[in-house]
C-alpha cells in the first residue's frame, strides 16, 4: 500500500544511525529551494545541499521540499547544513511513522501521513517536516509533488502569503495534508452507497469482497489520521517567538478539520461493520427460505411417499385374505392418485392458510 518501504533500523545499531534498504528503482530525489518574503521570491531547482548555505544567512523565509526517494547521504548534508538531529534524520528514511511533533530544542519535526488513491487501493505517504525560526524542509516520496498548490499561492506576488512567517507556512502544509481526506472520504461514501444497494438487492461472494476491503482501508487510514490531531493539538501549545496568535486560529481550525475526518472515519467504519452483519444476515435468511422451500416440499411427499410405499408392496388378495384388496379393484389406480393430490391441495392450503409460503 505504499506505507511502509524502502527503510530499517537493523536491531543493535545505534540511535540515529542513517541505514538504507536497497530500492529496486529508486527515483533520484529533487530538492526544490524557495524563498520569499514581502518583495522577495525565488525558486530554483538545486543539485546538492550545499547549494541551501547562501540563503542560510538571509532574512527571507526559506522553503526547501525534497521529492523522491532521498538518500542517507542527502540526509546527512542536510542534517550537517541546517542542524538537524539524528532521530529526526533517521525518522525521514524510515517512513512509515506514527504521525508526531519532537522538538528539539528550537528546531522541531513533524511526521504526518498523506493519503491518497493509488492503483492497488489505499496509499499513505508519510510528510515529514523541519521548522525553525526562518526555515522550513518537507520530505515527500509521493510521485507528484503535494504541495504545487501552495506553490501557486506564492508566486502570486498580491497574496498576503509573503507577508507571513514560516508558521503559516507550515499551517498551509499541514492543512493541505489534512484536508486530503475529504475528497477521499466522499469517495467512501459513493462505494458504502453502491453496497448498500447491493446488499438490498441480491449480494454474493463479490459484495462481501469489497466489504471486507474497505474495513481493511479504513482501517489503514485509522492508525495512519488518528494521531494527526494530536500534532495539530501540540502545535498549538508550542510558545515560539515566530508562532502568532493569527496563526494558531488557523491552526485551531486545521484541528477541527482533523476532527471532522475522524468523525468520518468512525461513521464509515461503523457503517461497514454494519454492511458486514446485513450481509450475513441477508444470506443467513436467504438459507432459511431454501430451508423452508425443502421442508415444506419434503412434507408434502411424506404422507404420499406413504401411500406409494404401503402399496410398492405388492402383497396380493389372491394368497391371504389378509393382504391388498385395492390391488385388484378396477379404479384403484385413479384412486390412488385422487387420494395423492387431494392431499397435496390440502396441505398446500394448509400452508397458505398459516402463511408459510
């Protein structure tokens, strides 16, 4: 499901330490430098780390976004360049981590989770996020690049997004990861619609399939969102110089937005272990009426099974006067068959008359 890939910690190796599982066709990383403030933008593609240190000194706000499959090598310049701690570094490489905040002293890491819809179903990509005073680096291993519509936002030069700090920066990017649940979230409620109308109908073994795989991806998205209001939470606590009280509103209101997703994701949830029950219970009552078509079927054959078995037995009047006279009368045949289905009416209007069929 694209959630866990390419990264390991090998047990008994110190903490920190950059170790990096060979990728089959690992797509070169691009690192993307952005700088801004009221009169000022730049944007460039840059080939190495080294290429940031100019900018390190300036007063404008630095953006650099690393896309693709970064290396340990490309983690070490930058940790060495910028100042970052090890267990964050590490925490980069090995994606797949529960979505948090670690501060480290002025310097904090956020890792949140991106889903989105992939060709096998669910994906979830893990966002990781350096911020300080002036700076901000993203790491995504996404195809495309997430965060273009933040982009556009600042190359629009009348936007009042260059006025502002990296905090709402940082408030933008993490809203753009949060509220990428929504749409996928409509989708689910398309899919537990087209269930509910099968379910209503006549589900089979296909219905039950694609129950039990949106439980699974709902599942997924649980463990991988749930935390992510609990670092929205945390951001608003932090007391930084550079976090201002226009920002936490906004951030406030990306906390709600986690909720309203979560809200969602237990609705759905709820919903689809409720499919699963209507599911069995459609096919349990399904059973009970071919049961009941059986029985009632067998019941009218009893008492005619009876009749023919009694007379298959072929005792003639001829030997004893204790056996068939009826196996020489001229009309016993017609009879009998008279008998049969003067007994299968009966029972059928019994039954109709009890509402059994």
């Amino acid at each position: 499901m694209g959630f866990f890939n390419k990264a390991y910690h090998p047990p008994g190796t110190a903490p920190g330490t950059l170790t990096e599982r060979p990728v089959e066709a690992p797509r070169p990383p691009r690192i993307r430098l952005t700088e801004y403030a009221p009169d000022v933008f730049l944007e460039q593609d840059i080939a190495t780390p080294a290429d940031c240190k100019p900018y390190l000194e300036s007063p404008s706000i630095t953006w650099i976004h690393v896309q693709g499959d970064v290396s340990a090598d490309t983690l070490r310049n930058l940790g060495e360049l910028f100042e970052l701690h090890s267990l964050a570094l590490e925490d980069v490489l090995n994606s797949g981590q529960r979505p948090k905040l670690d501060v480290y002293g002025e310097q904090y890491f956020i890792a949140v989770n991106l889903p989105e819809f992939g060709n096998g179903g669910i994906a979830v990509q893990q966002i990781s996020l350096f911020f300080g005073r002036d700076y901000l680096i993203s790491f995504s291993n996404a195809v495309t690049d997430p965060f273009e519509p933040v982009r556009q936002r600042l190359r629009n030069s009348g936007g009042k997004f260059r006025q502002r700090g990296v905090d709402y920066l940082l408030y933008t990017l993490l809203d753009l990861v949060i509220d990428a649940g929504f749409p996928m979230f409509e989708r689910f409620g398309e899919t537990l619609e087209d269930l509910e109308a099968e379910l209503l109908g006549k589900p089979d073994r296909s219905t039950l399939n694609r129950i039990h795989q949106l439980k699974r991806e709902l599942l997924l998205l649980r463990r991988s969102l749930w935390p992510q209001r609990e670092v929205v939470n945390a951001l608003l606590r932090i007391e930084q110089p550079f976090m201002t009280d226009e920002t936490r509103m906004y951030l406030r209101d990306c906390y709600d937005h986690s909720v309203q997703i979560m809200d969602l994701l237990e609705t759905y949830r709820d919903m689809a272990t409720g499919m699963l029950d209507v599911y069995l219970s459609s096919i349990s009552n399904r059973t009970n009426e071919i049961m009941r078509v059986l029985t009632l079927i067998a019941t009218i054959f009893i008492p005619l099974t009876f009749i023919v078995g009694v007379y298959g037995m072929n005792f003639s009047h001829d030997t004893s006067p204790w056996a068939m006279p009826e196996l020489h009368w001229y009309y016993g045949y017609p009879l009998i068959w008279l008998v049969m289905i003067l007994i299968t009416a009966g029972l059928l209007y019994y039954f109709r008359r009890n509402k059994w069929f």
